[in-house]
C-alpha cells in the first residue's frame, strides 16, 4: 500500500481495485472528491461505488469492464471521462487515468485509478456545443439579428463562444483549431463590428440578438 500512497502525492484522487473488481485501496483525496469514506467502499465492488456513465446516461462502470479486462492482460487502457455521483447524489465528471500494477497472478493485479474531477470543464463544453448548434441551425426565419450580423459563420460561432467567457483557448478547443486561428477570428470580427475590445463585440452581438 506504500506504493499506493505514493499515487495519492501527485495530487489526483486515487482508488485500486484487485482481479475481482472489489476496492482495496481508497485514497483521502479521492474521499474529498466523492464523499464516500474509506471505511465505506473498502471490500466493495468498484461498480457499485462509482457506478459510472456516458454523457447519454449510458452505464460505463460494470463487471468485467474493459478496464479490468485490459488489465488483468497486464495493459493500461487510455485515459476516458466518467460521470458519477458523490456520495450526497451531487453529479461529478471524473478524469480517469489507469495504472496496471501486475501481480503473480491476474487476480492479485491492481487496477489503480487516478482521479480529476473535470465537471466544471465538461459544463463548458455542453454549453459552447448547444451555442454551435444553435448558430449552425440559425436561418433567416431565426431573426434578423443573425443575419444582419457582417460576420462569417466561424467568426459567429467564436462570438457565441466569447459571450459564455470562453478564454481563447477553450474556444480553439471547442471548435477544433488553433489559438492562433480564433485570435485572427477575433480581430477579424472586431474590425468587421467597428469595436475596439472583445467586450464591446459581445455588447454589440447581445443588441442584436445575437447572444
């Protein structure tokens, strides 16, 4: 368990579970991050504690998941997303990453688990998606604040996206490009506008309806 405790100094919350899926070590961080104590989820199956999810409700913790299964070949799988609930019911997305410590047999294998609590940035993400959506679906029927607007599509959606707050690197993210590409957008769109800050477009795209 030593070794273990030495995951939990990175800083990451940090739960192992042996070859049969049961949770033999629980870290504090990972107590702070969910809720439930040591005592609570020791001898317990992993499953049932995280009971884990897709984005569309679909369940991603359970017996004999590919995690276990890749691990009990002695492989790590990639590090994946999972949304949970802590131990007050609270909704929480978690970072995973995977750490394969090979036992004598497959059954003494651990399965260490690190992890992130990454909610806030998936809120972020779900949001610009339904902003991109929104401007993907605009039409002339939508309004003419749209259509008035002298911008291009892409330079519309980094507009929506400045309006949640989005840093200009959460926009390169959100729309699969380069900071330097969403920087040239903004200073295209802010000559196009007649504005001289990022603040005064997203003022001039709320007069218009836009945000």
């Amino acid at each position: 368990m030593a070794l273990l405790a030495a995951f939990t100094r990175a800083g990451d919350g940090v739960y192992a579970v042996d070859g049969r899926q049961r949770i033999v070590y629980w870290s504090k961080t990972a107590e702070r991050l969910l809720g439930h104590r040591a005592t609570q989820v020791l001898g317990r199956y992993c499953y049932d504690v995280i009971a884990g999810g897709d984005r569309r409700g679909h369940p991603f913790c359970r017996q004999n998941c590919p995690v276990i299964e890749c691990a009990l070949k002695g492989r790590a799988s990639e590090s994946y997303e999972v949304l949970t609930r802590t131990a007050s019911g609270q909704a929480r997305w978690l970072s995973v990453s995977i750490v394969v410590l090979r036992g004598r047999s497959p059954q003494s294998t651990l399965t260490v688990h690190l992890i992130r609590d990454v909610t806030e940035k998936r809120r972020v993400e779900v949001r610009a998606e339904r902003i991109l959506a929104a401007v993907a679906s605009a039409s002339p029927e939508a309004g003419e604040g749209v259509e008035a607007m002298p911008l291009t599509r892409r330079e519309l959606e980094v507009l929506q996206l400045l309006a949640c707050g989005l840093p200009n690197a959460q926009i390169a993210d959100a729309l699969g490009v380069s900071p330097t590409t969403v920087r040239n957008h903004i200073e295209h769109l802010l000559g196009k506008l007649g504005v001289h800050s990022k603040l005064e477009a997203v003022v001039y795209a709320a007069r218009h309806h836009v945000v």
